[in-house]
C-alpha cells in the first residue's frame, strides 16, 4: 500500500510468499478465506457448502478464457474433438454456471466466456483462482483466446502476447484497494509464449507472431478511434499514438490483457495470450463483419497447445 500518493508495487514486498501448497494445489494470498464457513462464489453461482468443488473441478489442468459465451461453448465443442475426449454415455456439454458467466467443462479444460474489458474479466479471476484453491487443482495454467486490433499486422494475423502494457504503456496493472492505489506487474509466461510459438504450422494460411499486447478500458478514445460517439483528437494524433504503440513493440490492441497478466502472475499460476486480430488500426478503425475463419486460426492455436500437452510434450 501506499502513504504519499505513489501507486507502490505489491510484489517488492510479497513476491515471496508461496502461491502452492507442497503438493503443488493452489494457495491463496489472502488468509481470510479458509477462516470462513462457507465461500461463495457468486458470479459463477457456486458455493464450497452447495458444491462439492473437489470431484467437480480438482482434475482441471486447463483454464481457457474467451469474451463471449458462444465463443467458448463453440471451443468446449471443439477442444473436445481435438483431445478425443467423450462425454459418459447420455451425457450432453452443459453450462456448468447459467449466470454471469458462462462454463463448460471437457475433462480437464475449463472453457469460460470472460465478458468485456478489465473489471469483468477481473472479477471472474478473482472467482476461477477461488475455485482452484477450494478444488484443490494443482499447477493450472490459464489461456484466455480472442479477438484484437492489430498494430502494423494485417487482419487474421494470430498474436501470441509476450508483453503486456496498458494505454501508457505501463507493465503494471494499477487498482485503487480500500482507498489506496496498488500496481501489480503485469507478466506472462514465456516459456509458454515460446511453446506456443513453436507450434505454429508454416502451412497454415495466417501469420503467427509473438509481440506487446497493449490493454484499454475502452473500445473508441482509449483506442484512439475516430468513430466513437466523441472525438476531440486528430487522425493525425490517432496516427502518432498506434506508430508509438508500435515502436514500443506493441503488436495487438484488446482489453484484458493486463489484469489477466498480473492477476495470473499474482497467484503464481502460468498463464498466456493468443488473440486473433480483426484489422491493421494502421489503416482503419472499424472492424469488418465478423470473420469467421480468423476466429478460428487462434481457437487452433490455442487447442494445438492444450494438445501437445495433453500428449506430455510439455510435462
């Protein structure tokens, strides 16, 4: 925390605590939470006395997040083609929260929509970290896939994000906690920046790149956008912001890398990005009718990961 006004950096003084128990479960840095009777995890419409967590969720080994519901059913769907893996007799894939947000389970993958922007995909973090601590899931690793601007790539192109920043290119994810400006730096796995990487196909018909993912609060003005509802800037402004963006090595624009970075890297879980960019920002703004095809190359990127290391090329 902070006494003179400065954001302070929580990790210089907590970096050390252990985020694993010695069987490598999630542990929480937050001691209150075994000290309660019950913990409820509300956005997900779970609860540790309503659900028994450890024989719903303890196997998981994968948690993939994505911004819309249909989205990550549609990736349930299709993880569970590229595992193999079948539903018991009768069984059918079915939202395991029908809340906020929503959950499908394929044996060890979680596949979950996040919503839009920071403070939805903040709350779900809060919650899912939860759920793994009362699951007792040990080493998970979280993905979250989806959809961006490009800086300088052309659209379709799949960005796997080795950095992180936000509109002031800031590698810290800053949060004001019961009145005090806190700032958690925002950092990815790069081992798994390089694992994924490496499974790219040369065959494949689109770009796979590694590069800085910079995170807005908003779609338009954050993103400096000429066709919001407001605009007091030039396009000449707009020009001079992406080219700086791209000069810092900023590939991809979306809205939640940065807390995804710094919450994951908080709870010492690994973590990546793999978004697909819809359109170059260098040469416009709005985005096409949806491509259906661009969905996909990062959807197979992603699963090509959950795959190699289903099959313990990674383990």
């Amino acid at each position: 925390m902070f006494t003179n006004g400065n954001p302070k950096n929580e990790e210089s003084e907590e970096s050390k605590l252990d985020t694993r128990y010695s069987d490598g479960a999630v542990r929480l840095r937050n001691p209150h939470i075994e000290l309660m009777g019950q913990d409820i995890l509300y956005h997900l419409a779970m609860g540790t006395e309503s659900h028994n967590l450890v024989e719903m969720f303890g196997d998981v080994k994968f948690v993939c997040m994505g911004g819309t519901p249909q989205r990550m059913e549609n990736f349930a769907h299709y993880v569970m083609k590229e595992i193999d893996f079948n539903l018991p007799i009768g069984a059918t894939l079915i939202d395991l929260s029908q809340y906020r947000y929503s959950m499908y389970k394929v044996g060890p993958v979680l596949s979950i929509s996040h919503g839009m922007g920071i403070s939805s995909i903040g709350i779900l973090l809060h919650e899912i970290i939860k759920l793994m601590f009362h699951a007792k899931v040990k080493n998970p690793i979280f993905f979250r896939i989806g959809t961006s601007g490009g800086v300088g790539v052309k659209g379709g192109t799949v960005v796997i994000s080795d950095t992180a920043c936000d509109e002031l290119l800031n590698n810290y994810y800053e949060t004001p906690i019961v009145g005090n400006l806190v700032k958690r730096p925002a950092i990815l796995d790069q081992s798994l920046v390089q694992e994924l990487k490496a499974l790219a196909d040369p065959e494949d018909p689109y770009d796979v790149v590694t590069g800085g993912t910079m995170c807005a609060n908003d779609f338009y003005e954050g993103q400096g956008r000429l066709d919001g509802a407001f605009c007091n800037y030039s396009e000449k402004d707009k020009m001079d912001y992406l080219k700086k963006l791209q000069n810092h090595g900023v590939k991809n624009i979306e809205m939640e890398v940065v807390p995804f970075a710094a919450m994951t890297h908080h709870a010492g879980i690994r973590a990546a990005v793999v978004c697909v960019t819809f359109l170059d920002r260098l040469k416009g703004d709005q985005v096409p009718v949806l491509r259906t095809l661009w969905r996909e190359n990062g959807k197979k990127n992603a699963t090509n990961q959950l795959a190699c290391i289903w099959n313990n090329c990674l383990l």
